[in-house]
C-alpha cells in the first residue's frame, strides 16, 4: 500500500517535472522572498529543504547559508534542479536519511499534502532538526466558507496523490502543526492570481481532468465565483491562489 502510494508520487512528479518551473508560482520573486524572510537563513546553517522539487527554495536560500540539502522522492524533479546545488539526495520525506539533531533549518515548500504520510513526514522533520533549529513549513490553502467543498473537489481532480486530510484553511494548518509538536511562531499568509491555463498546461494536467474542471467552474454562480475570486482576463479564468508559510521548531 505505501510502496504504492509512493510509486505514484515519484511517477508523478517524474512527469510533472518536464514543465513543473513553467508555473507561475514556483519561481515567483515575492513569494520565494516572504518565505526567505521568516526562515532567515544563517550563514552557520546546515539546511535541509525537504520536498526541494527543482529546488527553487534550496537555490532561493543557497547563497546565504553553509550548505544546502535538497531531497526529493522523485528523480526527475532533482534532475532538473540546478547542479550548481549542494548535495542532492533521493528519499522519502517519511524515512530521512539523516541522524537526529542534524540540521539547523529544515524548510518544506508545497510538499507535505504530498507524502503518502504526512503524519510520519512530520515527525522525522522533528527528529533531524536540531532543537535549536528553525522550521519552515509552507501550505496552499483552502477558502473558508462554503466554497471550500467546491475548491476541494477541483483540487482532488487536479491533484490526484494529495493526502486526503490535508485541505487546510490558515487556521487548521497552524492546529495541525501544533498537533504534531511543532509550536507556530510566526505565520505569513500570502495570495496571488493564478491564470487556470498556465496551471493547468505546467501542472501536466490530461484533457479529461481539465474538462471536468472547466465543467465544475463553469456552473458557478456569480456570488460563487466572487468568493472564489474568479475572474475572467484576455480569455482566460483567473483564481486565488493562498499559501500560509509558518516558522516552527521545538525552541524558536
Ligand atoms: C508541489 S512540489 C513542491 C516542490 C518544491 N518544494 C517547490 O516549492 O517548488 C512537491 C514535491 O514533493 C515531492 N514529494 C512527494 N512525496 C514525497 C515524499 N513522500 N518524500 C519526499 N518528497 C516527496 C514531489 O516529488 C515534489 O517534488
């Protein structure tokens, strides 16, 4: 069942990353430095970024830290990570390859609703980062209100490894967080337009899903699409995307 699981992830993503830095918000300026700004990297740390991708975050921190770990379950994704990196390393998030109290910043961006256990991800986050040590865990979230359900139905279409649990708004992610021993100091809450075709082309998304999207959007009444904060510029559907990024760790 777990080897499963994580067969599919790495499968996906070993697709998904032949266009995956096409989408907008991966190497996006003002995003990679909010969540630079709460990590406030050192230049004593040993940095772990954890679900690296392409490693927008590991290059973002790079410069500014002593070294830099990038990990990801998908070859693919490492592979179109930039070489000029520190070492790269293929496993996954729920077995660390690393002795406890290793890092003094563990950073995780987009990649927890991924793991096929995002439960055990947390708990070997906790374990290899020093007590010290900073944790930075970023999240895409889901509106409150009543169209939350519809924004989760589309995101259960798009995404098809998310864990099913974890549809968070800004306030469960910080509970969820807590749950699992990890203390939420600071949290950032940041919101960006997203054209749907650039997510929907980069995110390797077959006609078949996007039809069943565009059928789902086009039957929202207008005070759903208001909520939602659709809108509709040079031919092409707009969204909200909505992140939280928090700063945790046992002593920060
Ligand atoms: C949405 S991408 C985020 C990539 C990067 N952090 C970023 O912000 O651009 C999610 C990443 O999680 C990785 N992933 C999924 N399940 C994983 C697991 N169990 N262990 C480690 N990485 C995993 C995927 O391969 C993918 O690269």
């Amino acid at each position: 069942m777990v080897a499963n699981k994580q067969e599919h992830a790495k499968s996906l993503f070993d697709h998904r990353s032949l266009c995956y830095d096409g989408l907008e918000w991966v190497r996006d300026d003002e995003g990679l430095r909010a969540f630079a700004d709460l990590a406030k990297p050192k230049a004593t740390d040993v940095h772990l970024d954890l679900a690296t991708g392409t490693g927008a975050v590991a290059e973002r921190l790079a410069p500014r830290v002593c070294i830099v770990v990038g990990l990801d379950l998908s070859f693919g994704m490492l592979r179109s990570s930039s070489a000029r990196l520190g070492p790269r390393v293929q496993a996954a998030a729920e077995q660390l390859p690393f002795s406890e109290d290793t890092f003094d910043l563990t950073t995780c961006r987009n990649g927890l609703h991924h793991f096929y256990s995002p439960d055990v991800g947390l708990s070997e986050i906790r374990r290899v980062t020093k007590m010290t040590g900073r944790i930075v865990i970023s999240e895409s979230l889901v509106p409150d209100g009543p169209i939350r359900h519809l924004w989760r139905s589309i995101m259960e279409i798009k995404d098809t490894g998310r864990h099913p649990d974890m549809y968070f708004t800004a306030e469960e992610f910080t509970n969820y967080l807590e749950r699992h021993g990890l203390p939420v100091r600071s949290v950032r809450l940041f919101s960006r337009p997203f054209s749907l075709a650039n997510w929907l082309e980069n995110g390797c998304v077959d006609l078949e899903r996007r039809t069943m999207i565009l059928a789902l959007l086009n039957r929202l009444t207008e005070r759903q699409k208001r909520d939602l904060r659709m809108s509709t510029r040079d031919g092409d559907i707009w969204l909200l995307r909505r992140t939280a990024t928090a700063l945790t760790g046992c002593a920060v």
